[in-house]
C-alpha cells in the first residue's frame, strides 16, 4: 500500500501514479539500516529499530544511487513533488507564465514549522517546562516532543503538514495517515486529536472520534491505525 | 462511415527486473468520414429557461441566439423547442425544418415569468425528441439560470439517463452565475453531453454556435469502448476509465461476458474522444520471443444512424508492450500531456471537495497542485484561473459563484481563445 503525499489515497503495491489524483507517487523499497542492518522504508528519517538518524547525508548516499539514478521512475508524469516542504520547490515556471502567476505558484502554501523528526535532534531541554515523550511499543524506541511547540504534528513526510514527530521509520507504518495527529498542549497538560487520519487512533484500545480530543497520561498507549501495529506509551518527565 | 480507434501506451516498454507496472492507455476514438457518406440529419430540442430571473436581456440574448441557431440548421433537420419555468410546456412541436419563421416567431414569444424545474422542462424535451429520432442524431440543449428550486435534480439525472437508453444526448448551458455546476455536469455526464458555461448574455450566440457545430459533426451514436483484458492486466481499483478529451468525464463501465464495455456515446468526424486507462500489468505472462506481451485488445460498438444500422463492431485493436533489460523510460508526449488533462481534472476535484467540508488551506494546495499540472500541460489560461481561486482562499477570501464556475469549466475542458466571428 503507498499513501498518495499529495491527497492520502492508498495506491496498490506497484503504483506509480496516485489512482485518485496522478501525482507521482515516491517509490518506497526496503532498505537497511547502516547501523543495526534492521530493514526500515527509504523514506524513513530515522531508522525504527536503533534510532540510527537516516536523513542528510546518510540519505544521500543510501537511497539515491539506488532508486533516483539508476532506475528511472517508469512515470508518464513529471509533477515535481517535493519529498518534504523543507526542500526548495523544484517547479520552475519562468517560461511559459507571467511573472505575477510564477510568483503567486511559487508560494509555499503551508508555513507550518518543519521541525527535524528523528530523535537525535532533540537536545536536553534548557528551559525547564513539563517535557513529554512517546515510546514506541514494538521497537522500544523513545521519541521526545519537541520543546516549545504548542501543537506537535504526527504523521509521515508530506507537503502539506510536515510532521514534527515523523513515524515512517517504524514497521507497519503504511497504516498511519501521512498527517494523522496533533498532541497540543495547553496549560500543563497534552490533548490527543486525531486529525482526519483514514485508519483512526485508539486510545487505550478505545477508538478516539476524529476532532475529539483527549488528555493524556502518563501510560496512556496510542495506537496509529488498527489492530495495535504502531503504539506508543505516553510517558512525561518535570 | 466507420471509426477511427488508435491506442497508445504511457510507455511500451517495460522493465524485466519488476514484477508489474503501472501503465495508462490512451485510446482516440472518432467517427471517419468517407467522401461518399454524408451525416443524418440532426434531431434537435432547445430546452429554454424564461424564469423570471430571465428577463430583460438575458432572455432577449437568448432568444435571439435560439433563433440564430435555426438558421444554421438543415431544412432536413428537425426542431422542438420546450419553455420551462416552474412548469414546461411545448413551444415548437416537433418538425423538420421548412417553416423555419414560424419557429422562430415562437422562440420569440417567450416571456420572463416564475421559478426553475428543469426536470419538467428535460421530460417534454425527451418527449418531443422521440417523436423524430429514427436514422436521425438527437441532441437536446439544456439551457438554465438558477437553480432548481421548483424540480427534482434526482429527476433530471433519471431523465438523462433515460435519453441515453433511448440513444439521445443532453447538453447543458449553464447561463450567468447562479446555477448549479454540480447538477448541470452531472446532467450532461449522464446524458452523454457536454456542460457549457455562458457567463455573460452576449457569449450566448457563440456558445450556441460551437455546441450545433459539434453536434453537427457526430457522425456515429450509441458508441461503447469494448476491452477484453488478459489475465496477466487489471484495472486500476479506482476510477479505471475517465475520458480527458474533448472534455473530461468520470465514465462508468459494465461487464459483458469477458468484456468491459464503457459507454461513450456520441462519435464525431472532427473531434477525438480520448479515454484514459489505468492499469497494472503483471509481467508474468507468456512472453513471445520477442519479447512483447499482451495487455489489452480494444474494439468499438456503433450506432450509424443514415443506414439505420446498431450494434456494428469495428476491427479489433490488440495492444502489446515490451519487456526489456535495461530499461530506461521512454514516456510518450502525447499520452503523457492526456494523463496531465485528467490529474488537473481530478486535483481540481479534490479540491472542490475539501471545500466542501470547510478545508479551506487544504483545497488551496490541491487548487495549487492543479494550476501546476495545469502549466505542465501548456494550458496556461486553466493555470491562472486555478491558482488565482487558490491565492484567494489562501488569503481567506471566498470563491464567488463565478469563481466556481470558471474552476469546474478549466478543469474540465482546455478553453480555446473565443473565435471573433
Ligand atoms: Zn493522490
Ligand atoms: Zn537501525
């Protein structure tokens, strides 16, 4: 199953074009880990078994000899998509449009924060305020939440909400919704809300509405999607 | 008179290495014309709306570009007219064309008066057409300026497609800014037609104009696409078949025997109807020694209606794509820039449905994504209009009702530079 980064349809395994909207798809293969040889997405931040930090330059010379160089995407269309917001919009439409219409398409339309996923770019906190966690059920892997955002955005790679705690690194993580949860957090405590993701979110084996919203505490397990595959275990710290 | 059907893959190679691949098929169908067959005559109802709202000059406009367009008919054509307001009456019977001043005199004697059911207008028209549709191409023109307040948009797509089971089309005119885009395509999907938006009452005569013009090209009814697939091929899971040509439809199929059959309709000599097809292609079939395998065997069922003939079948065309090492893709322009016209269409889509449900940032990107595909494609009035809507919903403000309009007809159709004649 891919999930469409430009309108969240699940594709079949082999699609190369999004069935509902014809945005290219990324072409997810398995790749191993460098460090712990666990097999983890090509897409993944970071690798969901040991932690290992799978973007920037470790990204550069894992995955693109292997899928953007030497295997041309068999793809009719070219609609550059970036991978994630951070990068710079390849689309050049200098050409062919005025400069009023090359301006406005230019413009990023999300200015939502792009903070980095993987965990090691969560350094210990400096200011002293209530910090919170996530650990990963299957893999034992903890994520931090990033300090200082109001609403920490979980999901996958996109381009319209960048998640700021990025899951596609665990295993079974086709079945989380590219943007699937915020955690806000308001006065001292954390609220969950499932953000329209298509799987759902359980709380406490307990399936969470979409726009409800609930108060986490420590030792509530979330469950992305169904059937427990991607769970963590809420976890704070003063 | 016979049919033009061409195929082409989005790539006819295809990788050794991969278990399967994604490939979308282009299929051009057209009515040829050969010099010794001239066309049926035409069997056309004018179904007009002169709702209060009409009137003044939108109704003057229109009359008078109904009355220009019997003009341009074949005395051996044939004409009704239906009014509707709140209610539809008969205003032309059905008749060949030979007293076309009385017609005309009739059209004329249309007055602006109560509210819109175009539901009642499309049963008189279904009515009047039948009374000439042997050996005879029968199209209907819907035109209307509101909303259906006094009739049943479930009706109307019952009647429309009713009109495709007794071989008619349905056309729709939408006239200033205050219809219903979502009725009026559904109607003109259903009854195998196009929807036209007239946005100012000087548009109608041209608008007019261009759709006789193109219902005077059908040269074939009653057309379906016929694919036998083998068994190494599936459809895509959604939305397998869309027409992007000479504007783009969702097309439903049905399953015949071993064959899906997908209603096309009308054939005309001088317009292309392109289907895009999605499929997966499993490559472990039985390979030739040449390497080609089989993906698709394509064929067309007809109506003609000068010799009074149905169901003909045109000559079979089988598809083959080629599995190769090495592979390097090699996508074809033409097919590509047809695939481009459908993800504009369907993003645009997308986007009206977040809309919908008050995702207002959401429908902004995808309004985006479409402008981009849009550009891609060279159609750049479509990439204007799509980003313009989008800048604004950025910026918090509404679409107004043209806005809509305009964003369902780019997406739909690639807008030629209107004629000065
Ligand atoms: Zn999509
Ligand atoms: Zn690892």
């Amino acid at each position: 199953m891919i999930t469409c980064p430009s309108c969240s349809h699940q594709n079949p395994d082999g699609a190369t074009h999004c069935e509902a909207c014809y945005t290219p798809l990324p072409v997810i293969t398995m790749i191993d880990c460098p460090s712990c040889g666990a097999s983890v997405q090509s897409d993944a931040s970071f690798c969901g078994h040991c932690g290992f930090d799978l973007t920037a330059k470790t990204t550069a010379a894992i995955i693109q000899p292997q899928q953007e160089v030497s295997e041309p995407l068999p793809s009719p269309i070219q609609v550059p998509e970036p991978v994630s917001a951070a990068e710079p919009d390849p689309f050049q439409p200098v050409e062919i449009t005025p400069d009023d219409l090359t301006e406005i398409i230019t413009m990023p339309v999300s200015t939502a924060p792009t903070a980095a996923a993987s965990p090691s770019s969560n350094p210990k906190t400096q200011l002293q305020r209530i910090t919170a966690s996530l650990l990963h059920v299957q893999t034992n892997v903890t994520l931090e939440l990033p300090n200082n955002l109001q609403v920490t955005h979980l999901g996958k790679p996109n381009n319209l909400i960048p998640p700021d705690i990025d899951v596609s690194g665990f295993p079974d993580s086709d079945i989380v919704s590219r943007v699937h949860a915020d955690i806000r957090f308001e006065g001292d405590a954390f609220y969950f809300e499932d953000t329209g993701s298509s799987n759902g979110t359980y709380i406490n084996n307990v399936p969470l509405p979409a726009g409800n919203r609930h108060r986490l505490r420590p030792g509530d397990r979330i469950s992305l999607g169904k059937g427990d595959k991607v769970s963590f275990i809420f976890q704070m710290t003063e | 008179m016979s049919v033009n059907l061409n195929c082409s893959l989005s790539d006819r190679n295809l990788d050794i290495s991969q278990p399967s691949s994604q490939r979308q098929l282009a299929i051009r169908v057209s009515a040829s014309t050969n010099a010794d067959s001239s066309g049926a005559p035409l069997n056309l109802c004018l179904v007009l709306d002169h709702s209060g709202s009409m009137g003044g000059k939108p109704l003057d406009t229109v009359k008078k570009a109904a009355r220009e367009l019997v003009d341009q008919m074949y005395y051996t054509d044939r004409i009704s007219v239906v009014g509707f307001d709140h209610k539809a009456s008969v205003v032309v019977e059905s008749q060949t064309l030979d007293r076309p001043e009385s017609v005309k005199d009739k059209i004329q004697s249309l007055r602006a008066t109560g509210g819109t059911c175009i539901d009642d207008g499309i049963k008189l028209a279904l009515q009047e057409i039948s009374k000439g549709k042997e050996g005879a191409v029968s199209q209907g023109f819907v035109l209307t300026d509101g909303e259906n307040e006094h009739g049943d948009n479930a009706r109307c797509l019952q009647f429309a497609q009713l009109a495709v089971e007794y071989n008619m089309t349905l056309h729709t005119l939408g006239f200033g800014d205050h219809w219903n885009q979502d009725i009026l395509e559904k109607i003109a999907d259903a009854g195998g037609g196009t929807m036209t938006y007239i946005q100012s009452p000087e548009q109608a005569g041209e608008e007019f104009r261009n759709l006789l013009r193109r219902v005077q090209s059908v040269g074939l009814t009653n057309a379906y696409l016929l694919l036998e697939l083998p068994a190494n091929v599936r459809l895509a899971e959604l939305k397998p078949v869309a027409q992007v040509a000479p504007d783009a439809i969702e097309l439903t199929m049905q399953n015949e025997g071993n064959l899906i059959a997908i209603r096309l309709g009308d054939l005309m000599t001088d317009i292309d109807r392109v289907i895009i097809v999605n499929l997966y292609i499993n490559h472990a079939a039985v390979v030739n020694q040449s390497g080609s395998i089989p993906v698709v065997t394509a064929q067309v069922r007809f109506d003609n209606p000068v010799m009074a003939k149905s169901g003909i079948l045109s000559t079979p065309v089988v598809v083959e794509a080629n599995l190769v090492q090495n592979f390097q893709a090699q996508i074809d322009p033409q097919v590509q820039n047809h695939i481009l016209a459908l993800a504009k269409y369907r993003q645009t889509q997308l986007a009206e449905n977040k809309l919908k449900q008050g995702d207002r940032i959401g429908a902004a990107t995808m309004l985006q994504s479409a402008a981009k595909t849009a550009l891609q494609m060279g159609d750049e009035k479509a990439a204007t209009v799509l980003q313009t809507n989008a800048t604004r919903l950025q910026s918090g403000t509404e679409l107004s009702e043209a806005d809509r309009k305009q964003t369902r007809i780019v997406s739909k159709t690639v807008l030629q530079a209107p004629s000065n004649s």
